[in-house]
C-alpha cells in the first residue's frame, strides 16, 4: 500500500534536507582553519549530528518517494563567496566562529519561517525541523567564547 503524504509534509522536508546539506557544507568548507582543538571538535561533533539528522530525512523522502532538494544555488554560492573573503582577510577561530554564527542564525531564522508556512506537516517531519533548530543554536551557543 503506497502511503499518501500531504505536501506541507514534503516541502518541509525538502526544506530542512537543504538546511542540512548547507550546514554540513559550510562546516566543512572551514574546518580547515580551525586552529583551536575544542572549537575544531565542536564543529566536527555538530557535522555528525547533522548527517545524522540528514539521513533520518533521506529515509523519510524515500519512504515518501522524493529526492529532495539541495541548498539554494545562489545563497551557497553567497555563503562561499563570503566565507573566502573573510578568511583572506582574516583567518582565525574568531572569524571562522563570526561565520558560522550568522550561518547558523539564518538556518534557524529560515526553518522557523518554514515551520510557520508549513503548518499541516506531519508532526515527525515538524520535530525534525525542531531538532535542526535546537542543534544550529546549541551550536551558536558552544561557539560564543570563539567569538
């Protein structure tokens, strides 16, 4: 029996699978100029936690028989071209922190705009949205004394 989905159910899903392919990315892409040990295993520690939470929306897509979607191609593209200006400029913990906070913020401000327009979705796909938030702000807050 093929399960019916609403679309508030899949376009929220879609929407924090792009969040988390964005935070892995943008973790990813400056891990290299973390210079601190515990700030370079904070990052690393929230990277896991959000392929964790990304494979847990892939399972939940292809039980629902959609790919998804990637981060927007124009926001990546701002986002890198930001983060490489600022490390050329200044490449320290503070700037990599500086980064990633307003990452961060803006994923947060992004799922719960999201939350909001996509009302009618199921309740595991809206915890999953909740999750992602609480693991984006947790992860402002750890980041705080890199500032």
């Amino acid at each position: 029996m093929v399960q019916t989905v609403n679309s508030d159910t899949i376009d929220l899903l879609k929407e924090c699978n792009a969040g988390v392919k964005m935070g892995v990315d943008s973790i990813a892409e400056v891990l290299d100029n973390v210079r601190d040990e515990g700030f370079r295993r904070l990052l690393d520690n929230c990277m896991e936690e959000h392929q964790r939470l990304g494979s847990e929306i892939h399972e939940l897509l292809n039980e629902y028989h959609d790919s998804g979607k990637g981060p927007n191609p124009m926001a990546k593209g701002m986002s890198w071209m930001k983060t490489n200006v600022m490390l050329s400029v200044k490449d320290s913990d503070t700037t990599v922190a500086d980064l990633i906070t307003d990452g961060c913020n803006m994923g947060v401000k992004s799922l719960n705009r999201y939350l909001n327009k996509y009302e009618a979705a199921e309740e595991k796909v809206k915890d999953i949205a909740k999750r992602l938030i609480n693991l984006e702000q947790k992860l402002t807050e750890d980041i705080r004394k890199f500032l």
